[in-house]
C-alpha cells in the first residue's frame, strides 16, 4: 500500500485542477499521467523563478521519475481523501496512464482561478516542452535540468522552495520560501 498525504486546508485543488485540465487541453483532451506531472511541476518553477512563487502552492519531492508536486500527484492518481469534487469538476478518472478532461467541452474560460500571470507561466512552460510527448523523454529532461532532483533511489526526498530558489539562482532564497509559508499560513486562518 503507497503512502497517501492528507491534503492540508491551505492548498488550492481547484487551481492545481485547472493547471492540469490546461495542460489535458492542449495534448488534445487528455494527457499522460507523467507527462502531467513533469508538467505542472516545471510550471510550478517557471513560476518561481519569475514571479517567485509556484501556481499550485503545492509541495516537491524528487521521486525515480524527476520532481513531483505531492498533493496534485495524489489527486491525479485519485488517492486524495478530501475536496475530490473541486478536483473532479476539470479533471477525469486516470484510464490507462491518461488523464482526460472531466468535461471535452471544457475551455480556458472555464479555468477561473488561473491569473494572467498563472497563463503567461503556463503558455511558456508549454512552448518549451511540447514537443517532448514521451513522458519518460520528459522526466529525464527534468533529472538533467533541474538540479533540485535527487535520485531517491526508489523512494521519495521532500525538495523545499528555498532549494528550488537557491538552484534558480535567486538571492534571498530562504526569505523567498518563508514569504511561501507565510501566505500558506494565511490561506488555513481564511479556510478555518
């Protein structure tokens, strides 16, 4: 049995949904479930490194594939104990290692927690890397070009935003991963 997190009342599954059903929209309605991954994580960086802050908000760790953004993993492979009707109203049921649109008929209008600046940081994330469509091609992407990867030699290594802004080169990199912290605080006194 794999270990499943409890999702805390600070993360946002509606937006970690839209940021998955964009990137299902553009692969054609459906998409690879790593290729997902690997997806809405280098969004989650590119956001980082240009706005200082990730889209999703979620947590990394480095798994034997590449970075993994935790509690949108677990949604996708429909492990996630709570808020599955925020998840389900953009995403579908996993089938054969895709995951497709909850609705085909679901457009970018319907993505309403996505900012401009989220869909800048979505359209580059997907310029970049469309072409690559094998997912394992992505994840070895991701080993070579994202020096916060770790091999966790078959487990998992939490990475924390001050790596990720220390390998981005940012200064401040902890001030920036505790201004992180500091909104995620925030969100659990609105959501209690």
């Amino acid at each position: 049995m794999s270990f499943v997190p409890a999702i805390p009342d600070w993360f946002d599954t509606r937006k970690a949904a839209q940021v998955t059903a964009w990137f299902a929209m553009r692969a054609g309605g459906r998409i690879n479930i790593l290729r997902a991954t690997k997806l809405v994580y280098l969004a989650d960086r590119l956001g980082m490194e240009w706005y200082e802050r990730p889209l999703t908000g979620d947590d990394f760790v480095s798994m034997p594939f590449g970075p993994v953004n935790t509690y949108t993993y677990s949604y996708m492979k429909g492990k996630a104990p709570v808020r599955q009707e925020e998840w389900s109203a953009f995403v579908g049921v996993e089938i054969d290692h895709d995951l497709p649109l909850a609705n085909p008929e679901l457009g970018d209008e319907d993505l309403d927690e996505l900012s401009r600046a989220d869909l800048r940081v979505l359209n580059a994330t997907w310029d970049r890397f469309k072409d690559i469509v094998d997912q394992f091609d992505l994840a070895e992407w991701t080993h070579e070009y994202c020096p916060e990867w770790r091999n966790p030699h078959g487990s998992s290594i939490p990475i924390d935003f001050a790596t990720v802004f220390d390998k981005l080169e940012k200064a401040r990199p902890v001030e920036l991963a505790e201004n992180i912290q500091a909104e995620r605080e925030l969100r659990s006194l609105l959501a209690g």
